[in-house]
C-alpha cells in the first residue's frame, strides 16, 4: 500500500495522548516495512516530545510549511500517486479525490460537552468536515462510536469501526526499585511518602480540584500531578486553601518513572466526566495500581469492574475508597482484576487492527 500519515499533531502539540497515538502507530507501520510510507509535516513538528523519539528517512518525509493557516489548509499535491490512504493525525483536510482514501480517528467528542460555544464551533466546523469527507472513520472506544451516530452520523459509504487504544508495555510491577529509580523519587521528594497520584491535563470536567481538596484529609498525604502545565492564576486561585506543599506537579515524564510513581501509588484519582477512552487508567491497572474514578460510561467500558468508581465526588467516598484499599483481600482481589483487563488492551493489537482496516478499505469495491 501507499499511506501517507500526516504529521500535524506533533506541530500542534509538544506531548499528550493524540501525539503518543501517532508515535505508536507510526513505529508500528514502520517496522511492518511492507508498505510505501510517507510522512507530512513542517519544521514546528521536532519540537515534539514523541516526534523526537522518532527516526524517518529523509525520502520519507514531505516537508510543509509552517503557517497560522496550517490546520485548515489542505493536503493537495504533496501526494503523486493514484491510489493511496491517507490518514492525518489531527483532522488536516485532502484535497478531495477519488483515488486517494482518507482515514480519520475520533477521539472524542469533549467540545460538545464542556467547550465555551465559539471553540466548539470552530472545532467542530474541522471534526465534522473531516469526518464527512472520510471513507473510513476510527473510534477509540464504543463509547465515542455513540456519540458519532449522535452528533454526525456517516453515511452507507463510509466504514465505521471501534479500534480501542494500547498501553505501552512499559506499565508492569516493579519488585524492587532501582537505585536510578530510588533516585528519581528523592529528587521529586516523594520516596518514602504517602501519595496519590493525577495524571493529565486539569480542564474543569477533569474535577482536579476535587482531589486537590481531598489533600486537607490527610497532612501527610503528597498529591503528585502529571502534566498539564503550568498552575494557571485561576487554578491558583480556587486552591487557597490547599497547602501546595503537598502538591508535586511533574510537567513531562517519560514512561520509566511513570511506572515507578504508579508502582508506588495510594491509588490513580480519575474522577474526570468524560473521556474519549482514559489511558492512566488502563496504565495504572498494569503497574499494579489501584484505579479510583468517577462513574461514567466510558471508564465502565475500559475499566470494567477494576476500578472503584463514585457516583458523587465527596469526601465521605475517597475515605471509604482508602479504608476499602487498606484492607489486603479488597485490594488484591481489585489489582487482580485490574491485570486481567489490563490484558484486553496494547499498542500492537492497535495499530495492527488499524493497519487492517487500511487494507480493507484500500482493497474494498464498496467506496
């Protein structure tokens, strides 16, 4: 096949779930070497913590220019041949043809519910083009399939498919620390403390400040942020009345000491409304970590029944979560669980399953 994999993600972001997608199934579909593969992108792209990792020969690559204008303007002649897939990263458009078959992955739809009218507007003005356009639409969870058929349904021509997320094989037990490992808590001044943990970005329907204030509990209980950037002056402002000496905030860590701060973990608060899927969960439930959420639909899809999930975000149900943790039959019967479906998903089965759907719409009579 001729697949060209636009790059566009990695010039819009340095890091995040979408870029770390990218990165997996690009290593994935190179390492096939089976195909002629092509990628898009302009000089902002390097910058990229996962693009970084990343090594593509020089004929590979169609070098773009970089502009305001990059997210909206169309691939149009960089692509020669007469049959090709295309599949871009972020919903960058083709120039529409018959011959070359475009491939979009839905993520979410999290603009519909919690973004102010003007960006959800202008996000989905691109989501929704894309999506129309595309002979083949991905949905990362049967969840974000629902939300498909409800905000823009396809059409008979366009194949639809559920292609759940990996997780790195990165996330397992650890024995014994290491004595880089070891290191790596001292500095943060963790090792040896009591700590839960808040991996991701802290958007209001994430409820960060929900477990930020469940902190005033517990004097000696560390809260350990992943990402996310910077404290905001709002943020800070709507903590007054949390000791920030109790929040170690990490703002990019690679997937080693992820799995040692899981490893070591009270337990992964993930109290957030909505998702497109939740990859800390899953991580979590690999390294051995207890998972505590908010019950919704998509953590019951990829969860299952491994995680302690509340109905109400209240004190009184964390420190029912805790004692329930504390007692060694309830927490290994639940990490026990956590492995099982932790098994369902990888980074392999993944992006072999999206190479198979390229195949069958690359070899399909129905377009």
């Amino acid at each position: 096949m001729n697949i060209y994999l636009d790059n566009i993600i990695y010039s819009n972001v340095t890091n995040g779930g979408v870029s770390n997608y990218w990165f997996e199934l690009t290593k994935y579909i190179q390492n096939r070497n089976t195909d002629n593969v092509y990628f898009l992108e302009d000089d902002k792209a390097r910058e990229n913590f996962h693009r970084k990792m990343l090594t593509i020969d020089e004929e590979q690559l169609i070098h773009l220019k970089s502009s305001l204008l990059s997210r909206i303007r169309p691939i149009n002649h960089e692509i020669k041949e007469d049959k090709a897939i295309y599949h871009s990263s972020y919903y960058r458009a083709l120039k529409s043809t018959k011959e070359i078959i475009e491939i979009t992955t839905i993520h979410d739809f999290i603009h519909n519910f919690y973004s102010p009218l003007h960006k959800k507007i202008i996000h989905n003005k691109i989501k929704y083009d894309s999506i129309k356009r595309s002979q083949g639409i991905i949905c990362v969870s049967e969840n974000t399939y629902s939300d498909l058929k409800k905000f823009c349904p396809i059409t008979k021509k366009q194949k639809a498919e559920v292609i759940y997320i990996g997780v790195s094989d990165d996330y397992f037990p650890i024995s014994e620390l290491s004595a880089d490992e070891n290191q790596f808590l001292s500095n943060y001044k963790i090792l040896g403390r009591k700590y839960i943990l808040f991996v991701g970005n802290r958007t209001n329907y994430k409820n960060f400040n929900y477990v930020a204030n469940l902190l005033k509990l517990d004097k000696e209980l560390i809260l350990v942020t992943i990402g996310g950037g910077n404290f905001t002056p709002k943020e800070l402002k709507s903590l007054q009345t949390v000791d920030f000496n109790q929040i170690v905030h990490i703002k990019s860590i690679e997937n080693k000491y992820l799995n040692v701060l899981y490893n070591g973990a009270q337990a992964l608060l993930y109290p957030s409304e909505y998702e497109g899927f939740g990859i800390p969960v899953i991580e979590a439930m690999r390294s051995g970590c207890p998972v505590i959420g908010y019950n919704q639909p998509v953590i019951r899809e990829v969860g299952g029944t491994a995680a302690i999930l509340f109905d109400t975000l209240n004190e009184a149900n964390f420190k029912k979560a805790m004692e329930n943790l504390a007692n060694d039959d309830f927490k290994t019967a639940l990490l026990e669980k956590g492995f099982e479906q932790s098994k369902k998903y990888s980074w392999e089965k993944c992006s072999r399953e999206t190479h198979e759907f390229y195949s069958q719409l690359y070899d399909s009579s129905f377009l």
